[in-house]
C-alpha cells in the first residue's frame, strides 16, 4: 500500500512539473485558435525536481513469476482465479498477498485513435521552457482534439481521478500488474476525471477512461501520458513509448505526425535575478560568486539534483538553483543600463619651467612662490588672457599659460 502511494506521488509531482514544459511543442501542431500561454509557475520548480527519477526503461527488479505454469513449489504466483482453498504447506509465508482486484493485462491498447494525434513531445531531458519548468519531461505528449476519446492503455483499476483545472492538470491513475510487476499510467491534462470512471473501478485494455483537454499550465489539447514502474524505494518513470513498442502498441508510428523537437545537447539559460553560483547542489555549498541577472547560463539538459542544476558559466562549473533561470533571454539588468556618467575630469596641468605664481592675472603682480619646472598644478580654476589660475603648495594664484602643459 505504501508504494502504491508513492507511486502516485511521484505521478502527481511528475505532472506538475512536466505540464510547464508542454506548451513551446504542442503549439506549433494545434489548431490556430489555441493560445500557448505558458504561465510560469516558479513554486513548483523547487518542490519538483527533489526526486531525481532515476528514468531505468527496464528495470529488471522482480523475477518474472510464470504466471502460465501452475508452480507447484511456491504459491508466490498470483494466480486471480485462486479459489482460495487454503495451502497444505505447514508454514504460511505470507508473501502470496493475492491482489484480486488488478487483473493481469496481457494486452496493450492506444491510448488515443491511431492518426488522430501527433507526438508533441518526447519522454527525457529537455531543456527547462519557461521559469519552474523541469528539464525532464516524464511523459510523451500527444497533441489531439479536445474531448478526443482516452483510453486505457492496459487493464488496470483506476487509483485516482483528478478533475482539472486552469491552475491544476487533471489526470486518471491506473495501476495495472504486468508480468508480476507494479505499473501505474497516468493520463494528464484531462478536465472532468469522473465522467467515465472512478476510483477502483476495473478497466479494460482499450477502454474509455477519459477525454482530451487542456487543464493546468498547457499550451493546447493534448494527452500527456506518463507511465511508472514500482520499485523497491518508489517508482521509476518510464518511457511509455518505448515500453509500448514491443508489447504491440507504437505511439510513434500511429501518429499522424511527430513534431516533437529533438533534445540539443546543451540548453542556455538566464538568471532571472542574483543567483548564487555554488560549488555543489544544496545551499550548503560555498558560493563561488554571485551571477548579476541575465547572466547566461549552460546546462546539459535532463541533469538536476536537488532542485539544483549543473551550468557553466563562461568557462567555469558550478550549480546554481533550476528555478532561478529561465530560457527566455534577458536583457541585463536595467539600472546599469545608463552608467552614470563620470563627471568628466578635468585635466591637470604640469610646469614646464621654474614659473612665478602671482597674486592677480598681471606680469607686474606679486610673486607669491616659484612653482619649480615640472611641478604638477592641478587643474586651471580660472583663465584671464594668457594667464591661469592654479594652486600649488597650498598657495592659490596666477601663472602665464606659456609654461604649462597638460598632464
Ligand atoms: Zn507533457
């Protein structure tokens, strides 16, 4: 019971963060009338991404238990038709936890009619699309119609119906046993959640559970359908596609289109503010310096730790936190933008001989010192004919602007 509930913990953080991400895809294959307005949810982004999914597509944690051969020795197999005629062995191991209630599904179905869709966006790394967005996407999405017919992609019993909202992505959870193993499939960006379901109801493969919307941070209609795996500290995510594939079930191939955009080997950030550039992943980590805004920022997408990113910066490494950049390119900082202007300083003037400095702005004026040659006077506070005010030792007076030069 405490992995199943993880697992949908995991779903519903999944689906916060992902949902930032769909829109830059998604709008290019919608119908015009689709606004993408990707609102940027910034408070997600430091919640998200504490659990780093590690994405294994296989991994391989439980033995396949025959499920086809009776297995006489160990009544581990859960078989649903049991009968539950209690076990002549002596000691009751109390593994055989029988789970009537999640058939076996052997058989997969399209979540969504062959060519009514076009993938939108691949399952992995990506580059973070707006502020709080991940830089995992944990779904593929499959941009259709609204109220486009959702169904389940395997047997399954429903474990949770979320009714959507603009603010909040809706999704229907179902958990399905597959070759002895938990999964759980989580069909996201649906509005009302129990029009065709509710929790604990049993599906059919192929079933419809659901319809095509648009709730929570999206740019368009769309299916964005995750899928994850128990393990034994949680759940795993896995690549619906590629999980699909050699169970019958090509998501790719029965789209009309794929347009989903490769993933580029690195992803150029902003800092939306002064962020701190650390050494490591967490705030204990000592900063190397702080990074003004707009200071761009490269990441290697799909790699975070703590809800904190590995960047380069010009040529050095650090961290810095995922929800502090933005990939939306930023002008710097607007109050340096007019430098003050230094008052421009006024040049300062040298002796070029041993020069009288008088009391008033005539030959015939009263010597107050000799400036020695190549004493420095300081800038000219006054001009009268040939004749510079200056101040030298202390003494303010005139000097003959023959034996001056600029410094
Ligand atoms: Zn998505």
């Amino acid at each position: 019971m405490r992995s199943f509930r993880a697992l949908l913990l995991a779903g519903a953080t999944a689906a916060a963060l992902t949902i930032g991400g769909i829109a830059p895809a998604t709008a290019a294959s919608l119908p015009a009338a689709v606004t993408p307005t990707p609102t940027p949810t910034p408070s997600a982004s430091t919640a998200a991404p504490q659990t780093t999914p590690t994405p294994t597509p296989t991994p391989a944690v439980t033995p396949k238990p025959t499920a086809t051969t009776p297995a006489p020795a160990t009544p581990s197999a859960p078989q649903p038709a049991a009968t539950a005629t209690p076990s002549p062995t002596p000691k009751p191991t109390a593994t055989p936890t029988p789970k009537p209630t999640t058939p076996p599904a052997p058989v997969f179905r399209q979540p969504l009619a062959a060519k009514s869709y076009t993938v939108s966006s691949h399952f992995g790394p990506r580059c973070i699309p707006v502020q709080g967005g991940s830089t995992y996407h944990y779904g593929v999405d499959m941009a259709a119609r609204a109220g486009q017919p959702i169904y389940a992609i395997a047997a399954g019993v429903v474990t949770a119906t979320v009714t959507g909202t603009s603010s909040r992505a809706g999704y229907i959870a179902v958990r399905h046993t597959i070759s002895g193993a938990q999964y759980t499939s989580i069909y996201m960006h649906i509005w009302s959640a129990t029009t065709h379901v509710k929790v604990g109801q049993t599906v059919s493969a192929g079933q419809r559970i659901s319809q095509v919307g648009s709730s929570g941070v999206s740019s368009g209609n769309h299916l964005h359908l995750e899928l994850w795996k128990a393990t034994s500290t949680g759940s795993a995510a896995q690549n619906a596609a590629t999980f699909l594939k050699p169970r019958g079930v090509d998501l790719y191939a029965a789209a009309a289109a794929v347009n989903a955009k490769p993933t580029p080997a690195t992803c150029t950030y902003y800092t939306v503010g002064g962020v701190n550039f650390r050494t490591g992943p967490s705030t204990s980590y000592s900063i190397i310096r702080m990074l003004p805004r707009a200071t761009a920022v490269v990441h290697v997408p799909g790699t975070i730790t703590t809800g904190f990113i590995p960047v380069r910066v010009g040529s050095q490494q650090g961290w810095v936190s995922a929800g502090l950049v933005t990939p939306t390119k930023l002008t710097p900082a607007p109050a340096a933008v007019p430098p003050p202007a230094p008052a421009p300083k006024p040049a300062t003037y040298a002796t070029t001989a041993a020069l009288n400095l008088r009391a008033t702005a005539s030959m015939s004026a009263r010597i107050q010192l000799v400036i020695p040659k190549g004493a420095n006077v300081g800038p000219i506070a006054a001009s009268s004919g040939d004749w510079r005010k200056v101040t030298y030792a202390g003494k303010t007076g005139w000097v003959h602007s023959a034996y001056l030069v600029k410094r």
